[in-house]
C-alpha cells in the first residue's frame, strides 16, 4: 500500500489529481451530503484529523474540503461533507455513486494527537465545523483510553441544520461524552440543548482549566465570543486550537490565495494554536 501523498511526490506534477471514486452518498441535511470516496487499490490516504483534500471534477474546478472521517475508521475509503454552496459543490451534488472525482492530499498540518494524549478535551463546533470535528472525536473515541473527560458543545441554527444525527444519538447515550447542543431555534426533543449560540453552553459545563485541551471549529464569527467564553474557563492560550477557512488554491503553500501576513493557511494550517494566530485580525 502507498499513502495518496507518496504517491504524488512520485507523479510528475503536485498539482495532478488521482482519480478516486464515490462510492456512497448520503443526505446529511437539505444542504449537505456525505461523500464516501474510494481511492485506486493500494493507494490509501494517511490523514491527520484536520487536514484537508483538493477535490475536483474535471472542467468544474477544485475546491479544499475537509477530512470528516477518522484515520482509525477507514484506510482506503474516507468521507468529506460538502456543502452545496456554488459551482463545484453543485455539481458534486448532482453525482451519482460510481462517478469519479479527483483528489489531491491529505494538506495541512491536522491536530496534534499526541499532544493531546492524557487530557480532557472540550469540542466546541459551530455549523459546518462538526465535519472536521468529527474526524477528531472519532478518532479519540476509537483510542478513548488515551484522553480524558470528552465535552461536546455543538451550536446549529436547527435540528434540520443539525449534521450526523445517528452518530450525536451514539455519542448522547455514551457515559464516557458530555455532549450539549444549542439552537438558534431550539425546535428538537434532546435532552440536554439549550436555545441560543454555542457559547450559551458555557454556563453548563465544569472543567478542569489545567488539564483541558479546547478545540474550536465553526464559521470565522462564532471564534472571538467562544475563545473569549474558554478563556474565561481558565483555560491557557496554548491549550486553544482552532481551524481556519480561507479561499485557497493550490493547497500546497505556491500561490498565496490563502495567505493572512506571513501565514500560509493551507501549508502551516488549517490548524493553529491559537497563541500563534490570536493577532491575526483577519483571521477572526
Ligand atoms: C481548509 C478548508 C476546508 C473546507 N472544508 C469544507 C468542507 O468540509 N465541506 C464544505 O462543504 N466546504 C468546505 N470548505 C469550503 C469549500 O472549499 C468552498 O465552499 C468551496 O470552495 C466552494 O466551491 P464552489 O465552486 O462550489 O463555490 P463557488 O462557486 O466558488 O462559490 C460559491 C460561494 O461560496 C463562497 N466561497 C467559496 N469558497 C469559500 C470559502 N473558502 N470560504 C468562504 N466562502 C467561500 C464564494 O464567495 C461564493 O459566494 C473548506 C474550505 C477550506 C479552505
Ligand atoms: S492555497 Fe496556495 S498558498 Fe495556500
């Protein structure tokens, strides 16, 4: 087996895709679906949870998305959770299994695992950012013995807003996750979500500051109200990590489409400590 990137360091060009197939799709909300994608035998993708892949469809265009699954579930095959938002990801979702697609990657530096090793950890996930989450806390529940205490805080505007439904039923009824949700319109029968934004959860949680790590993933304006409420937690700014969006091109760190300063999100990102980015203004 060669992992995708190994692959592409052999091929002629960083920037020529393989082509992978979908192998499933699933409806995951009115706007988004799950892609389940194939990669050629004997190629597998190798990724960190928090890294990203370049997906394409030939004369559409390539656009990151991010790794949804976890490295622990699956080897050949790996989901990403797409948006339909405009050129691209509109024609993705008009695909049916069985069509092909490209993939460049994994890119980006993910999260630290390791680091994470021993500690309680507090997920904190606004809209779209359950999808790179959930690669990281299924990649912890598959290794739940390594960390500690697991909270969940999950913010959606509604329950039809809300993604991967089966798996919060699953990780609800387990006693070793806190997970609480909150809705802007709190319109659902779930036993612990709360009507507001994501940082109204924060009243509700108990931690331990000088052992949780918090990690936090959501739209560009939920990050200075939520880092203010775990900062006011007492949890220190090098135990914060975040994960940025920015338009990106090569993904690879050549062509500056996603540079904010001296940072190059695609290459020293998506996720950052968030005391190496706090004074990026234009990142939050
Ligand atoms: C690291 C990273 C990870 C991502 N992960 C995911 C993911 O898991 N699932 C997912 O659905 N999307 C994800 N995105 C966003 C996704 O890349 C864009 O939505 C995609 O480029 C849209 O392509 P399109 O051709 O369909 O839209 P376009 O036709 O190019 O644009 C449609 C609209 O979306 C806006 N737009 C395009 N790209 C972005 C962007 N990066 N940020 C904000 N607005 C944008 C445009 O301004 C326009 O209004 C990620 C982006 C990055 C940088
Ligand atoms: S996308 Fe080209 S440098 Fe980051």
């Amino acid at each position: 087996m060669t992992s995708l990137l190994d692959q592409t360091r052999f091929s002629e060009s960083i920037y020529k895709p393989t082509m992978a197939r979908i192998v499933d799709i699933n409806d995951l909300t009115a706007l988004d679906r799950l892609f389940t994608v194939e990669l050629p035998d004997g190629v597998y993708l190798d990724h960190q949870p928090g890294q990203f892949v370049k997906v394409s469809v030939l004369g559409v265009g390539e656009a990151p998305i991010s790794i949804s699954s976890s490295p622990s579930r699956t080897r050949q095959t790996f989901e990403l959770a797409i948006r339909k938002v405009g050129d691209l990801t509109g024609v993705l979702h008009d695909l049916q299994a069985g069509a092909m697609v490209g993939i460049r990657g994994p890119f980006g530096q993910g999260f630290p695992m390791d680091r994470f090793k021993g500690k309680n950890l507090l997920f904190i996930a606004g809209g779209c950012g359950i999808a790179p989450l959930r690669s990281l806390i299924n990649q912890v529940l598959d290794d739940r013995g390594s960390y500690g205490h697991m909270q969940i805080l999950y913010g959606s505007r509604s329950a039809a807003d809300l993604m991967f439904k089966d798996e919060l039923h699953e990780w609800e009824n387990r006693e070793d996750v806190e997970l609480l949700l909150s809705m802007e319109k709190a319109d659902i029968d779930w036993p612990a979500c709360t009507t507001g934004y994501v940082t109204h959860l924060f009243p509700q949680i108990e931690l331990d500051p000088r052992n949780t790590i918090a990690v936090i993933i959501g739209p560009p304006v939920m990050y200075k109200p939520t880092i203010a409420q775990v900062r006011n937690k007492g949890i220190i700014e090098g135990n914060i990590w975040l994960s940025f969006e920015r338009r990106m091109k090569c993904g690879v760190g050549k062509c500056g489409h996603c540079q904010i300063n001296h940072i190059y999100v695609c290459r020293q990102g998506p996720a950052f400590q968030y005391q190496h980015v706090k004074d990026l203004q234009e990142a939050m």
